[in-house]
C-alpha cells in the first residue's frame, strides 16, 4: 500500500500581539503602606485624580486667613507690617502665602516644615522646606522631635539650629513622630479608578476607531495558492478603500465569492461605569471631609443634608487651623522677642463663610429670646 504524503497548505497569519493599557500611575498599583517614603506617592494621587487634588486646594483657601492682637499697639504695628511683607522663599511673600505652603504638604503628606531665617539679630524670612529630604526622630524628652537632614557627607544629621525650625503633624499616631496624610488608604481605591478610566478610553477607542475582521471563504478543493492570491487582493482592496475614506472620498468595496466582514469588539457593549466610579468617588471624597457639592459632584442631597455638611466642614478647619496655630505663635512671639518688644500676642482668626456668622447670629438670637421668656416666665411667677 503506497501512502502519498499530504501537501502542506499555507495558512493565514495570526496576529496575537496586544498593548499593555495600563495608567500611565504606576505607583499606586505597587504601594505599599510601609509607614515612610509615601511623600512622592501621594503627589502623584493628587496629578492622577483632580477632584483629590482641587479637595486639598478648597481645604487650604477655606481654613481662611487671621489676625493678629497684640498689648502694645506699635509692636501691632509692627508685626502687621512684618506679616504682610515677611519674604517666603519661592518667590512668595507674606505669611499668608508661607501658610498656603505649609497647609499644602501638612495635608498631603501628614507633616511640614518651615524655618525662621535669622539675620543681623533681626527675624529676616519665614520659608518651608521639603519633608522628603528628612528624617523625625524622638528625642530623649518625650515632648522632643529631633529634625535630621543630611550633612556632606551623605548622612543624617540634627540640624544645627532646632529652635527656628518649624514642624507641625497632622493626626500623629503613637507608633511614629509622622503624621497621618488625608490621602492614606486611598492608594488602592486610586488605583482601580483609573484601571476604570483607562479601560473606558480604550473602549471607546475601540468603538470610534473600529476594527473589521475580512474573512474570504474559499471552496474546500480550491488550490492554496490562488487561496493566498485572493486573500491578498483582498486586503490590498480594502486598504484602499479604508485610506480613501479617510479623506473624505466614498469607494465601494467590490469582492467575488463569499467574503464575510464583521466589526471586531462590534458586538461587546461598553461597560457602565456610572456607578463602580461613584462608589469609589464616595470613599475617596468622604476621606477629605469636604461635602460633595462643594468639589462639583452633583449627587442628591437635602437642604438639611447640606446643613449638616456645612457644620461638619467647619469643625474640620478648625481642627486644621488649631494644628498649625503654635506655629504661628512662635513666628510672631519670635519676631517681636528679637525686636525688643512685648510678645504677648493673641491670633484671632477669619470667620470661615457668611454661612457660619449667619447661623451663629441665628443661635444668638434664639438664646436671647429663650432668656427673655424664661425670665418674663420667673416673674409672672412671683
């Protein structure tokens, strides 16, 4: 029995090759909470989602501004003029613009720096520095926080001069002198926003940039080779036909036999995300302590609802304005101790909205009224 050998038919080719779609924020797909080195980490959470970073924007403009009150009105004067004016590195000028700073890295990364720049025996600047070129160390006194940066030699160091250094945490935990960061715990929910984000770009790529899928089906004893013939002019046709549509020219596609063509992905709907993203959103946001509206985030909400937001809002700037009030303490009682005056002096700040001092006026006068009754009451009594 003679076998005959059976002739290799060619194939077409497939294309297996795919792109990695990944955000362009790796970091946040491998952190690690290991309770340093976060600083980086957590700028990049503020480039990778806005609403992140415009939060800590409305948390450093709302916290407001103060004054100053002092026993003696020319050392008033004086510091006034010494605020408004006081150099801030970076070219900024003024306390306010050093607080802006200051607020900003307190609350991305849980803790700032700053320094007083003495010259002349006379108060100079007031400047921030950049908690990621340090380290916080506890010192023998419990109540001590020593700063180390590094020296010439590439080792940390105390810094020289610890007594015109500035330092405030937000949320200290007993565990480590570093503050708490409002952005902790929000790495991995980052991260799958934008897996959700990059995935619905490429959806919809897919869906306006489509793919088509040609297939020429040929008759079973058909030779091979006038199979791959076919199948070239085949795709030679339909590139020509796809380049002349995109300039605007109509060409039809004209192909003998049975050619089958299909929309690759046509037929795979684009996910929902209306509410994966929203329940992601609310987490992050409700880390932030800001009400939704607030970061332009139409969710239904009550009037009552509102007000409660509000009120939670402005306990949270206080909390934020009496962390970082000793600091401003010892800015001005410095100031004014190298100036040989009295440095007894009282920060009063800003109210936070009308909101607040309409409500506070309201509060005011249904004590006063409930006085009056009480006391109209005590007297028809007696």
């Amino acid at each position: 029995m003679k076998w005959k050998r059976k002739e290799k038919t060619d194939v077409a080719a497939v294309c297996q090759l795919r792109g990695g779609n990944v955000h362009p924020f790796g970091a946040l797909k491998s952190f690690t909470p290991l309770g340093g080195g976060e600083e980086r980490m957590y700028r990049e959470l503020r480039e990778a989602v806005p609403v992140l970073d415009a939060a800590v924007g409305k948390l450093i403009r709302l916290s407001g501004g103060f004054e100053v009150v002092c026993r003696d009105k020319n050392a008033q004067k004086r510091l006034e003029e010494f605020l408004r004016t006081v150099p801030c590195g970076r070219g900024q000028v003024g306390i306010d613009s050093f607080l802006t700073g200051y607020l900003d890295s307190l609350l991305t990364c849980g803790r700032a720096v700053g320094e007083m720049v003495v010259a002349g025996g006379k108060l100079r600047a007031v400047c921030w520095g950049d908690v990621a070129a340090l380290e916080v160390q506890e010192g023998n006194d419990i109540l001590d926080t020593v700063l180390c940066g590094m020296d010439e030699k590439g080792r940390m160091r105390p810094l020289p001069y610890p007594h015109l250094l500035l330092f405030s945490t937000l949320n200290p935990e007993p565990a480590h002198p570093y503050g708490v960061s409002i952005f902790r715990g929000m790495p991995f929910l980052a991260d799958i926003l934008m897996k959700i984000y990059t995935a619905i770009g490429t959806n919809w790529e897919r869906a306006g940039n489509v793919r088509y899928s040609v297939i020429c089906k040929g008759a079973e004893n058909m030779d091979p080779a006038v199979i791959q013939e076919r199948g070239r002019q085949v795709a030679s046709e339909w590139s020509r036909a796809m380049e002349d549509g995109k300039n605007g020219t109509v060409r039809d596609f004209v192909a003998v036999g049975d050619v089958e063509i299909k929309v690759i992905g046509g037929e795979m709907p684009i996910l929902d995300s209306a509410v994966p993203v929203r329940q992601i959103l609310e987490q992050l946001v409700a880390k932030t302590g800001l009400p939704p509206f607030l970061l332009g985030l139409n969710w239904s909400t009550t009037e009552r609802m509102s007000t409660q937001q509000a009120d939670l809002l402005t306990s949270e700037l206080w909390a934020l304005r009496r962390t970082v009030e000793p600091m401003l303490y010892r800015v001005c009682r410095t100031f004014l101790s190298l100036e040989g005056l009295d440095n007894r002096v009282e920060i009063q700040w800003n109210d936070i909205s009308l909101q607040d001092i309409t409500e506070q006026a309201k509060a005011d006068l249904y004590h006063a009224q409930a006085e009056k009754y009480r006391a109209e009451a005590g007297k028809e009594s007696t």
